[in-house]
C-alpha cells in the first residue's frame, strides 16, 4: 500500500507550487513564470523522489526543509515582483496551509487504520477544493492588498514563519509513530490556531485598506469644501459690489454710450460664469473628485478639456472610483506642473457604456518620453515632471478587481492612459 503515500506525496509537492502561483505577482510575464516555476518544481520534484527512495519517507519529510523550502523559497524570491515583507509572508502562508492540510489528511489516515488511502483520497480532494476556494474568493481582494499596501507585512511575515517552524517541529511524518496525549493535544492546537491567525491577519490587512480608501475619500471631499468654500466667498463679495457696479452702469448709460455699458455687461457676465460651481457628472462623490482636481489643475495653469457622461448610480463601488480619478488626474497635474505654462493641458475623457462599462481616458503634455517596465507600468524616476508611476498600481489593482484594462502610453508629446472597467452585471464573456 506503499504506493498510495508515494502518489499523494508527489500529489502535494506539485500543489504546494500552485498554491503559492494563485497568489503570486510575477516579475516577469507569466509565460516565463510557469516555464521556470514549472522547471525548477519538476527538478526538485525528481531529486526528492529519488531521495525518498534512498533515504525512506520518514526521513525525506523531515529533511523537507532543505530539500524543498530553500530552493522553492530561492526560485520565487528571483521570480517575485515584491521583494519584501510581502513575498516572505506569501510564503510561510502557502507553505503553512499546505503543510496544514498534510497533517489534517495524515491524521485522519491514522484514525482509519494506517492503510494510505484515506490520506491519498482526502489529498486528491482537499488540495484542488483548497485552490478553488482560494481562486472564488481570495485571490482578487489579496492581490489588491498586495498593490496597495507596502507596509506592516514585515510583522505577518514573522508570524507566518513562527507557525511553519511550529507546523515542522509538532508534524508526525507517515510511518513515525503518534505522540503521546499531551503531544497530540498541542498539535491539534497549533492546527487550530494556524488559519483562525491567517484569518485575522488577512482581516487586518483588508480593514487597513479600507480606512486608507476611506481616509482618502475625506481628503477628496475636504478639498471640494475647500473649492466650494472660495466660490462663496467670491459670491458674497461679489454681491457687496453690485450696487457698485448698477451706479457705474447707471453712470454709463447716462451718458448714452451703449457700446460701453455693453462691454460692461459682458464683463461682469464673464466673472459670474467664473463663480459658479460647475456640475461635471450626476454622481456627487465623482464630482466632488473632478471638482477638486480641475480646480488644482487651473490653479496649476492647466488647460482641461473634460467631456464627462456619467449617470446619478453606477454599478461599481464609488470608493474605488474616487480613488482612480484622484490617482490618475493627480499624477497628470503633477506631470504638467514641471513644463513650460502654454504647453500644460490635460484632456479626459469620462463614461458608462451600454453595456455598462466604464470608460477613461485621460491625456496629459509629457515632452520628455516616459520609460515603462516590464508590467506595462511608467517607471519610478527621480527626475522633475517624470513621477507618473505614482498611485498607478492602485488604478491596476482597481482595474484587476473589475476584470477590467489598463494600457500606459507615451506618444507624441503625450502621456496616454486607458482604463476600462466592467461591472458583474454587463462584463463581456472573456
């Protein structure tokens, strides 16, 4: 009966790849991430194979951490876009629950009388429920924490580590005989305690995004107070010097120069124009978010031309939107602020489709050419009017929760960008 704990030992080696690859930002494109992954995992798969037959399987699980952990651990450290506290806590996370699951099949295998097929059968099933689960419901909102946040993972990632020197020290490798009471009680312990931790972790990182979109939100709607604010004050001034302006006018046509007292009209009929609040969009969060940037953009000396056709409700979640538009309108009044004032204009384009997609485009004045990386995106640079990297990876990760697009350009003199969004209800079949 040998065989069925061999075949569920190489079952799980190649799942504890795919378990870290659900979750995994790649480096590099992803065709090249699974020819490595692929290739470094199978030549592991075959060294340990070979050792288990030479050493035993007792042995080979407790050599598990040489001879799998270091050299997946080095292979994806070289394929990882983070680098950080992120990636470490990747690890120790789909190394854990996979070890979890081990340990959960390997235990219930005992319980039945020893014979492998039970663990066999519970590994064949557990691991690709496992990753379903994970591909439904977890791997969108914990790649957008990936791209969002940059800190705190560093404290996760210690405490990911503790349990997998937990889950190493109390496993039970198949064959090796079960502990007494006391030993088994601190297993099932440590068994219990490992995901209810990941699970508040996980809530942890998720609430700190949300009080950051949340906070940002404030900011976006303290600046359109601060916007609507000065217009009133205008307003108010302009209100005490309209008796001022009828005694000028009366003084004008008293005379009968109507050619005059016409260009005067105009004249306070411009100011007028200048002192309304216009309404860009039906939606008030969207337009409090274009109302406060086009008001830094003119105080930039930025030229805009907006064409916005939104309606009251949209079927996205308006934190997220407020966070694109605020993203994408400030790096273009940041790129604009560094070049000469007659060449500073920012045009966008704004709408919901039919099919109830949404649609942005949005160009702003680059003179200089704008290098990208390899994920498509503008890279990082120290130079004045070239920072338009900055907050497009929280639009990516915006359009990644929609199913949606993002397309970065450079052209002509122009920073191009296209971001399109599809909602649940009016997605396209991909």
């Amino acid at each position: 009966m040998t065989i069925f704990r061999d075949i569920s030992f190489l079952w799980s080696m190649m799942h504890i790849i795919l378990f870290f690859l659900l979750l995994f930002e790649p480096r590099f494109s992803w065709r090249t991430t699974f020819a490595v992954s692929f290739a470094g995992g199978g030549t592991l798969l075959i060294a340990n194979v070979m050792a288990m037959f030479w050493l035993g399987h007792g042995i080979i699980m407790r050599l598990a951490f040489f001879t799998c952990t270091i050299p997946t651990f080095l292979l994806f450290y070289i394929l990882s876009r983070y680098r950080d506290g992120r990636f470490f806590f990747l690890f120790c996370l789909s190394d854990t629950s996979c070890f979890w699951l081990l340990q959960i099949t390997n235990f219930l295998d005992r319980l039945t009388g020893d014979t492998y097929l039970v663990m066999l059968i519970g590994r064949l099933l557990l691991f690709p429920a496992a990753e379903l689960l994970i591909w439904n419901y977890i791997r969108r909102p914990y790649l957008s924490l990936q791209n969002e946040l940059t800190k705190g993972w560093w404290l996760f990632a210690a405490v990911g580590a503790t349990y997998y020197l937990l889950i190493m020290v109390t496993s039970v490798p198949v064959g090796y005989a079960m502990p007494d009471a006391a030993g088994l009680f601190r297993i099932i312990l440590v068994l219990i305690l490992m995901p209810l931790t990941y699970l508040t972790i996980l809530l942890s990182l998720w609430r700190q995004m949300q009080l950051y979109k949340n906070t940002r939100q404030i900011e976006l709607q303290h600046r359109d107070y601060e916007a609507l604010r000065q217009k009133m004050e205008l307003e108010r001034i302009f209100r005490h010097d309209l008796r001022h302006h009828m005694i000028v006018l009366s003084g004008i046509l008293e005379r009968g120069d109507s050619e005059d007292a016409k260009h005067y009209i105009q004249e306070l009929g411009s100011r007028l124009d200048g002192l309304s609040q216009k309404d860009w969009c039906a939606n008030h969060a969207l337009n409090a978010v274009l109302t406060a940037y086009f008001s830094q953009a003119e105080q930039a000396d930025c030229t805009v031309d907006a064409n916005i056709r939104l309606p009251r409700q949209l079927p996205y979640d308006e934190t997220d939107l407020c966070i694109l538009l605020a993203n994408v309108l400030e790096n273009a009044i940041h790129a604009c602020r560094a070049i000469p004032g007659k060449t500073r204009k920012i045009s966008v384009r704004l709408e919901l489709t039919e099919n109830q997609a949404l649609s942005l485009s949005l160009a702003n004045s680059a003179p200089e050419p704008v290098e990208f990386g390899k994920d498509g995106l503008p890279v990082r640079s120290s130079r004045p009017g070239k920072d338009h990297g900055l907050g497009l990876r929280s639009v990516k990760a915006i359009a990644d929760r929609y199913g949606g697009l993002m397309n970065c350009q450079w052209a002509k003199g122009q920073f191009l960008l296209r971001v399109v969004l599809f909602s649940k209800k009016g997605a396209p079949a991909r």
